[in-house]
C-alpha cells in the first residue's frame, strides 16, 4: 500500500511535472515535518510560481486546510504572496459499484488575502478536481489532471 505522498509523486510524475518530497522524517521524535508546517512536496507545473501540495487521505482533507488556515497562517500567507500556490490532494478509492476501485484524488487548492499589513489574512478554497477529471488507473498508470495541458 502505497502512502498519499508516493501516489501523488506518481501523479505528478505521470503530468510531466518536476515534483519533490520536502517533508522530514526526524527519528528521534518519530514524527515527519513539513516544509513550513504543511507543504509534503513541492511541484513545477508550468505555472508561474511553485505549486506546494499537501498530500493526505480524503478524508483528512478538511483538517489539513484547517490547519493551513489556523496554524501555518503567516508561512501561508508569504507562500502565497510570493506567487506560490497551495494544493491540498486527499486520496480515497472510488469507483462504481461492482467495478474495481481506483485511488482518486479530490484537489482543493487554499487561497488568501489580506487587505492591510498586519490585518488578519481571509482563507478561502476552491476544489479543483472532484475525482471525475483526475483519476489514476494503476494498472494502465494513466492520469488525467485538472491542469495538465
């Protein structure tokens, strides 16, 4: 069983995107921690700025944005300000019915703004795939992305 950082290399990898694992495994704790307190991989999708994911199960989707939004807010907002993106990628099987289930990613990607200097910063998300544009067959490897041209 492969983690949701590995299928999203893979996913990346399957795009043509340049994609790295920037989070740390620190033994002595036993704990992984991420660039900036949420970012497992950074990505070059073509797009102007980095793309720093999030990768997690589906349904650890609504925390990890919380988090971003609550916890990581200030690295958050230079990430952004900078002209970086932030994706968080949830991993579930789906499929229908009867039919072989396949890892699916739902993307949601965080947004910012804030008005004045050191005003409190207003997150907001959007979901950029719901499973139907971006799936992952493991037997074919094939991927369609939401922004894959």
């Amino acid at each position: 069983m492969s983690s949701p950082t590995q299928r999203t290399l893979t996913w990346c990898k399957m795009a043509g995107w340049p994609a790295g694992v920037v989070e740390k495994w620190i033994p002595q704790t036993k704990q992984r921690k991420d660039l900036y307190g949420f970012i497992d991989i950074v990505v070059l999708d073509g797009k102007p700025g980095a793309l720093g994911i999030q990768a997690t199960s589906a349904s650890n989707v609504s925390g990890r944005v919380t988090k971003i939004q609550e916890e990581c807010t200030q690295a958050a907002i230079r990430w952004l300000q900078a002209g970086n993106r932030i994706w968080v990628i949830g991993w579930s099987k789906r499929g229908a019915r009867g039919k072989r289930k396949l890892w699916t990613p739902r993307i949601v990607e965080v947004l910012a703004m804030v008005a004045v200097e050191g005003s409190e910063a207003v997150f907001w998300t959007e979901e950029r795939g719901n499973g139907e544009e971006a799936t992952r067959d493991q037997g074919r490897r094939e991927a369609k992305h939401p922004r894959a041209g």
